[in-house]
C-alpha cells in the first residue's frame, strides 16, 4: 500500500516539518500568503534540500525568486548566498552581497 503524498499548498497550514526552521515564529500563527518573505528565507538560509522540496511546492519557483531578489535578508553565509543565487534559483542579476550574508565582526 502506497504513503499518500502529502499535499503542500497556500491553503494548507505551513507543514510540520519545517517547524525547526521557522524556528523563531509560532508555526500556528504563520500564515503562507502574508508572512512568505519569512518562511522562503528561513527555509533557503537553513534548510536543507528536502525543506526546499517543501518550499517549491507551496511557492513557485518565481515567487521563490522575486522575494529572494526584492526582499533581502541578511541572514545568509556567504557560501549558502552564493549557493541560493547561482545554483538554487540561477539568478545571474548582481545582487549586493552586503544586503544577504550575515556579519561575524
């Protein structure tokens, strides 16, 4: 008998699996429309490859894109940046480092 694919979608309350990810926020209270520069940053800054998974399938690749670009957040390392921008979603825009990648000074 066949697991029933888990079905993510706007609709659907953020899944449990990535709850150690958004760590910061009540995983209830998300909400997938309004708080999504949160969720799609949290998951690409410390996620791992199956989180991703779970992203694309609530968000489309350019929605994943366009807040990536549009709404910075500096919460990256500068190898998880560059892994995000050039791999993960292949943007070949200049994007300023300084806007994204954390500092340790």
């Amino acid at each position: 008998m066949k697991d029933k694919l888990k079905v993510y979608n706007k609709e659907t309350p953020i899944p449990e699996e990535l709850k150690p990810i958004l760590w910061s926020k009540n995983i209830n209270n998300l909400d997938p429309e309004t708080d999504k520069i949160y969720i799609i940053h949290q998951v690409l800054a410390y996620g791992n490859i199956d989180d991703i998974k779970i992203l694309k399938k609530i968000y489309s690749d350019r929605e994943i894109e366009n807040i990536f670009k549009n709404f910075p957040k500096r919460i990256y390392t500068r190898p998880v940046f560059l892994f995000i921008k050039n791999f993960m979603l292949n943007i070949d825009d200049e994007l300023n480092e300084k806007d994204y990648v954390k500092s340790f000074t």
